[in-house]
C-alpha cells in the first residue's frame, strides 16, 4: 500500500503528496489561512522543480516530487557525476526560493497597504525567504550540505569524503535545532517543539547519510582478494561422472564419509592444471547406463569460457558486474589463470560488516546470499565503478521550512 497520492505531473515529472503532508497542511490552514497553505505548497513545489530541471539539464532522470510534513524531496536517479553539476542542482532550490521572495515582495509594495492581498503577499515573501535561507544551513539532508560536499569533492577529489563531512555537518545541525527547539520550550511556545521534531528530522537523516559514506569508503579500499572466500572442490577431471554423483551429489545423510561442509562449486584439474568449471546440471541430458563410462569432462564449461576478475579487481567494479549480469558468484582468478576464489552477496556485505566493526550472523549473511537486490548502500553508479570509487545513488535531499 502505498503512502503518497500522485496529484498531477509538469513536464513528465510526477508530483505526489506524501500522507504526512495533511496533518501539517491543516495545521496551517487554520493557523494563516488557505492562501498561506497553498502558497506554501506551491513555493514547495517550485524549489523542487528548480533543483529537478537544473539536474534533468545535466541528463539526468527525475523520478518524482514527493511533498512531506517536513518539506519536499525531488527523487532523482543519480547523481551529477561532477562536483560542478551538483553544486548545481543543489544551489537551484535556494536561488528560486530568493527570486520568489524578491518577487513577492516587489509586489507587495505596490499591493493596497492593510489589504488581504498585502498580506499574503507578505506571507508569501517571508515563507520563501525562510524556506531558502533555512536549506542553506551547511549540513546533509540540507541544500546547503550538498553544496558543501560538492565543494569538498571537488576540492579533494573525493566524493564520499566530502559526503561524510557535510554529514557531520548535518548531525551538528540537527543537535544545534534541537537544542534550540528545548529553549524555545522552555520560554513558552510550542513552537519549540516543530524546531526540535525538524532538528531530529535532519540529526537522524545525516547520520544516515555518514553511515553510507562511511561503507563506500570502506568499498572504495577492498579489493577482489580481500573478499573472496575459497567454498569450492577442486576436482580429477578424470573422475566417473558415477563416482561424481555418489560422493559429491548424494544428500550427505545418506553418506557418513561425506564432507560436513560440502561445497557446490566444483573444478575439474588434469596435470596440476584447472580444466573448467562442473556442470552438475549437465547430467540431465546424460544416460545414467553412461555415468560410469563418462568423466567429469563431459559436463565441463572450459576454462576459457568462464569469465571473472583478477585478485586486484576494485571491489565497486565487482558489484558493478554482478548488478549488470546477476551472476550468483564472481570467480576470481590468479595472473596465472588458475581460481583463486569465489565472491557472492554475502562475502561481499560480510566483509564490508567486519572493516566497519560489525560482525553479521551466519544467517543474515546468507539471507543476503538468497536475496536478488544488495542491502542499501551498495549500489555503485555505473560511470564511477570503472574508477574504483563506489557511490550512493543521490535521491535527493529533503527540503525544509519554518513558518515566520
């Protein structure tokens, strides 16, 4: 079920009102009026819509524009690929918010004075200017802490550097609003209250966003050798298939000198060197009266036609691989050409897991193995896996407001 209603599009970009929204909007109604509620969600709106064109310009795609109770958030697919462009995207939000609020109040002085129209004119200016100068505080989910990370990464190169300090930022924000939501209590008004809600709001957002920078840098440093895991048999290509099903492929009950740990990856070797991959799948299409005649070579995949990455192979490049063809493993091989080891879903978050200090059960590890997506905070872009360096994909970040 979901918790948004689509309430139009403009220019392909479909405009949803998350249900949370509705509480809020009340609230204003019945606190400033129609005019002010709807100017809001229109002002709202086009702050998103600025910073979704500016990133459309830069080719990329807009998913939607979701309005919250705490704002508004343009899901976008990706991010810029340039420090530049998202400064970009991200300064566009602010800068239409002051142009609206230059706008407004020009028009306010030529509005009758102590009339209506003054006054939502007024209200107008004043929620556009609030709306800008509170998303330039410089902290992630904030405008203004993309635009510190874009400013760090391009000042050092390194996107997730300048991710996790602009989050750091952002949870310095959020304690700072909290903080002074407690004081405005404390002075009396409730108003203190939606400060410090908003304050959590961000504290807990930029925490988020720290924790993903934190696992990309990590992802960043890992390569191909350092992940994989050596779960496979390797095998007498001359082995009878018979001989193959029997002490390999017969539930281990049934069995009592079977491995505790059977594998079921399985090489074939002739001379000290690796002939291919078994295809236990392959025996289907074999009269069983041929197992005991045939060898494993009749159900070989060559070495040739397997395909994997080397042991220096950047870590995002391997995610990238698995994304893009759905492989269940990813060999990896020697120089030489012989297997090194295997790398799944699970070897991968489990290792990430333990660099960061924490250490998965057995069981969430192979619930990873069995899943078909990667946990978030995995998804590497496809125009920054050749370069080693894995990254989030950008959704966007949520924009904010306080009544005047």
């Amino acid at each position: 079920m979901t918790s948004r209603l689509r309430i139009g599009s403009l220019w392909g970009i479909p405009f949803f009102i998350d249900y949370t929204w509705f509480p809020a909007a009340l609230l204003l109604v019945l606190s400033y009026g129609v005019l002010t509620a709807m100017g809001l969600f229109l002002s709202l709106l086009a702050h998103e819509l600025a910073h979704s064109l500016v990133a459309r310009a830069y080719g990329v795609r807009v998913n939607s524009i979701t309005l919250f109770i705490f704002g508004g958030m343009a899901a976008i697919e990706r991010e810029v690929p340039r420090p530049l462009g998202a400064f970009c995207v991200a300064v566009a939000g602010p800068l239409l918010s002051l142009g609206l609020f230059v706008f407004f109040s020009v028009a306010r002085a030529w509005a009758v004075p102590e009339s209506m129209l003054a006054s939502t004119l007024t209200s107008l200016a004043a929620i556009n200017l609030t709306i800008a100068l509170f998303n330039l505080l410089p902290g992630l989910p904030l405008d203004g802490g993309q635009m510190l990370k874009a400013a760090i990464w391009g000042w050092t190169g390194d996107r997730q550097k300048g991710m996790l300090w602009a989050a750091r930022a952002g949870q310095g924000v959020g304690w700072g609003l909290v903080g002074l939501g407690l004081l405005v209590v404390f002075w009396g008004s409730l108003n203190g209250l939606w400060v410090g809600l908003i304050g959590l709001f961000i504290l807990n957002t930029a925490r988020r966003y720290s924790q993903y920078a934190q696992l990309q840098q990590v992802l960043a440093r890992l390569k191909a050798a350092d992940v994989m895991t050596r779960q496979f048999r390797v095998l007498d290509a001359n082995m009878s298939l018979r001989e193959f099903v029997d002490r390999y492929l017969v539930p281990s009950s049934l069995r009592p000198e079977a491995p505790t740990q059977p594998a079921d990856v399985y090489f074939a070797e002739e001379d000290g060197r690796y002939r291919g991959l078994v295809r236990p799948e392959l025996l289907n299409d074999i009269e069983r009266s041929q197992w005991d005649r045939l060898t494993l070579k009749a159900i070989l995949k060559p070495m040739e036609q397997l395909q994997g990455v080397r042991e220096e192979t950047p870590i995002p490049q391997v995610i990238q691989m698995m994304r893009q063809a759905e492989p269940r493993r990813i060999l990896v091989f020697t120089p030489t050409g012989a297997i090194a080891g295997l790398i799944d879903r699970g070897d991968v978050v489990a290792m990430a897991a333990r660099q960061l200090g924490v250490v998965l059960p057995q069981e969430v590890v192979q619930r990873v193995r069995d899943s078909e997506e990667w946990p978030p905070g995995f998804q590497v872009e496809d125009n920054l896996a050749g370069e080693g360096s894995p990254s989030l994909a950008w959704q966007g970040s949520p924009d904010f407001h306080q009544e005047p």
